[in-house]
C-alpha cells in the first residue's frame, strides 16, 4: 500500500506508555528502541513506557520519545510493505521526516530545555481568528518577544514569547474577537527568535555530521516547500527560530498531488489538523499495531 504523506508528529504528542505495543509486536520496531537507546545513551523504551506525564513533558524527555516512537511506526509500516511518496515533520517532527538520527534529536533537545529554562517564555493557542490579525495582535504587543509560530490550520495559529508579551498579545486577540485562547503545557517560546543561542549551538553540533540523501521528497515546514539538502545545519539552525507553516506546506503537497496520508507516531493531532484544511485529504493515524495493520489493508 503506498501513500501520498508520511507526517510525523511533533512536541505535545507524547503521552505515558507510548510505542509499547510496536515494541511488543514488531521487530522492526523493538530495533528501532534499541538502537536509539545506544545513540542517546540512554534507555528510551523505559523512558516511553515507564516515565509519567511531568518526567515526558520535559523537552530534553519528551522529543527523543517522540522521535523514537515515529521511527518505530514506520519501521512498523515498512515491516507491512506500506510506502510513501512524500514526508513532512510538524517542528520536531521534521527530524523524523529527514532521519537524521538519534543523536542530533537527543542534543536538540537538551538545547532546548536549557533556553526554556533560562528564558520566562511559553506558548498559546489562539482559536478562532483570523491569521493575519493574530499576526497584527503580535506586532502590537510592546511588552517583549512574542511571535506567531505555528500556523496549524485554518482557525488556529500558535504563538509564543515571553510571558508577559505572550499575555499582552493573548489579550489583543481576544479584542480582535478570537474565540478562545489556549495555554499549551510547553516550558519556552519555541520558534521564536528566543531560541537563537540554542539554534546556533545545534548548527554547530550538527555540523560535523554526514547525511545521507533522502529517499523520498521531504517537504519543510520552514516554507512549505521541497526541502533543499544542500546545507542542513544550516537550515536545521533557521528551523528552531521560524515559525512552523504547516498549512502551507499540506495545501502545496496537495497541489502537488498528495491527497492521501499516515500520521506515524504518537497522537492524531496531525490528523485533525488535515481534516480543517482540506476534505480533500485523508488521513490515517499510526501509532499502534492496530493503525500499523488498518494502514496496510
């Protein structure tokens, strides 16, 4: 069975027990767990299965996990003969899309708990508004940093800052008439300039590496577009400071023809989103056997 998209999930999907029943039931999947756990020095199928929501929820835990997890999907999926034609990675989720490896997601984690720790910074959903005057309710905002960062679907964008610019900005979108505003349980302001000292030390890190040409066309959430290999630390650096333009990057897959999909990995966040942007798109979630066995039929 061949697919348009393979979309991987990104930070917020992790949940307590995830990718146990992979690691149960395929092979291809327990070696995925095994092989991460040597790279990251580290058990990860007892990080997965055993750790509690708050130990998951810390950035530096909960991106190997997910990493780990949407590996062992499509290697779960490859294990059945199913293939896809393209890949596309929501922020974290674009790792798994390139495979760059265990390590690098291991480093940008830690990376990226230690801005978020060192910065009062958060993150909100805004619901029901439009994106352009989310972006003018951002720009108004006079008390620090505050970006629109992830543009999820029709109706919602992500922003994120400093506290107290987040607060100001939550309250110009709901004057401009957002329908609610939503905390997201994240510790720092990702994608936001905010997080340029932990981008440049990534680039650096990553910059030693060797990466192999992807089997299939990647589509980056940076623009949307085919992702261009030609200097990844590069963009892998641009990556953690710029918004995430999702919507784009599905309604240009579409374009191109990718009408079908598999979420691979933890949670069906991706899945939703795919049914507000486009009826025309199917989706099917993966995080199981079960998702593994309805995807091959």
């Amino acid at each position: 069975m061949e697919y348009g998209f393979a979309f991987f999930p990104g930070q917020g999907a992790q949940a307590p027990g995830m990718g146990k029943d992979l690691y149960e039931n395929s092979q291809a999947a327990k070696l995925v767990f095994e092989e991460a756990s040597d790279g990251a020095g580290l058990d990860v199928a007892k990080l997965c299965f055993d750790s509690d929501k708050e130990t998951l929820s810390r950035t530096e835990n909960s991106q190997i996990a997910i990493f780990t997890h949407s590996m062992a999907a499509l290697a779960a999926l490859t294990e059945a003969g199913v293939t896809f034609k393209a890949a596309a990675g929501f922020s974290l989720g674009e790792y798994t899309a390139l495979a760059d490896g265990v390590k690098i997601v291991s480093m940008r984690g830690k990376l990226m708990q230690q801005a978020a720790d060192s910065i009062d910074g958060g993150m909100a959903a805004i619901l029901g508004l439009d994106d352009e005057k989310i972006e003018a309710a951002c720009a108004a905002v006079t008390s620090g940093i505050v970006r629109p960062v992830n543009y999820n679907c029709p109706g919602q964008l992500v922003i994120a800052g400093e506290k107290a610019a987040l607060a100001e900005a939550v309250e110009n979108c709901k004057a401009a008439g957002a329908r609610r505003a939503v905390p997201l349980a994240v510790s720092g302001a990702f994608h936001t300039p905010l997080m340029a000292k932990a981008a440049a030390e990534l680039r650096a890190y990553v910059s030693d590496f060797t990466f192999a040409a992807p089997k299939m066309d990647i589509y980056s959430n940076l623009d949307g577009q085919v992702l261009d290999c030609s200097d990844l630390p590069a963009h892998l650096e641009q990556h953690m400071i710029s918004p995430v333009r999702w919507t784009q990057l599905v309604k240009n897959g579409m374009a191109a023809g990718l009408t079908t999909a598999c979420e691979v990995g933890p949670g069906k966040t991706l899945t939703g989103f795919a049914g507000k942007i486009s009826k025309e798109l199917t989706c099917k979630s993966v995080q199981d056997m079960a998702g593994v066995q309805a995807a091959a039929e």
